[in-house]
C-alpha cells in the first residue's frame, strides 16, 4: 500500500492538507492530492471544487460533475480573469471550504493564494490537477484527477 493511500486510511484529508502547507509554507490553509480532494469534497458539508480551468480545456479535456467552473485565466492569451475573486465573494462566505483545480495544480496554487490574500480562510489547492504533470516525452498521463478512479466526463 502506498504511503498516501496509507495517510488517508490514518487521518482526515483536510488535516494532511494543513500538514503540508505548513510544511511548505503555504499562504492558503492546504493542498490535497485528487483522491484526498474528492473525499474533502464529499465529506464536508459545504465544501465546493472549484474547477478554474478554462472553458474550452473542459470542452476539450474534460470537466468533474457538480464542480463549479469559474475561470482562473481565458484561453487563448491566458488573460487573468478580473472578476474571478469578485464572482467567488459573491457565492459563498469567507469560511467555505474552497478546493481549487487547474490542469496541474499550479494555476490553482496562484488563485489559492489570491483567494487567501482576498480574505477566504479555507482554501484548498489540488496537487497534480486534472491532467497531472509531465512526462519526459512532454505528456500529461503520470497522475492528476483523471488517472485515479475518481468521477469525471467529456461532454
């Protein structure tokens, strides 16, 4: 058995989350792998996953049901969005578990930290993304929410 499978079975995903922002010294409260976010997200009641990964890398790539899309940054230059921490404060509180997905999880540590710095106490930041990171060959397939066994779809 793997050691984060191991971590999960032992204590709560938000509380190893914590452990590793502390550990990295992180602005925002935490980063969770996907299967570590999947149950935060399930489990807490509240909790929201925030895909904010462009319109068309859903289209194209593939979205999670019943996540919330707000774009982090539009396709084709890769603009900021401007309203993005407006459009969350208008939807939920300042103490909602937030968990943030990008493609490889370092648009969502950018916007997590944003989030944090507009006043949001419980941001969470997904290690790996959808897609993961890359392979020596430039690929998106080593890890991410769509290599494990967790809900998602191309429509």
């Amino acid at each position: 058995m793997n050691a984060v499978v191991v971590e999960l079975a032992t204590a709560h995903p938000l509380e190893l989350a914590q452990r590793r922002a502390r550990e990295l010294n992180l602005a925002y409260r935490g980063t969770l792998t996907p299967p570590e976010a999947c149950a935060a997200w399930q489990s807490v009641p509240g909790a929201v996953l925030i895909d904010i990964r462009s319109e068309a890398e859903l289209k194209l790539i593939g979205r999670i049901p019943q996540a919330v899309n707000i774009e982090w940054k539009f396709f084709p230059d890769w603009d900021l969005n401007p309203s993005f921490v407006t459009a969350i404060q208008r939807k939920y509180a300042p103490e909602t578990v937030l968990i943030l997905l990008c493609r490889s999880g370092i648009r969502s540590d950018e916007a997590a930290t944003k989030l944090t710095s507009a006043g949001f106490e419980n941001v969470f930041n997904v290690l790996e993304g959808f897609e993961g990171v890359l392979n020596e060959a430039g690929r998106r397939c080593v890890n991410g929410w769509k290599s494990y066994p967790l809900p998602w779809d191309q429509r």
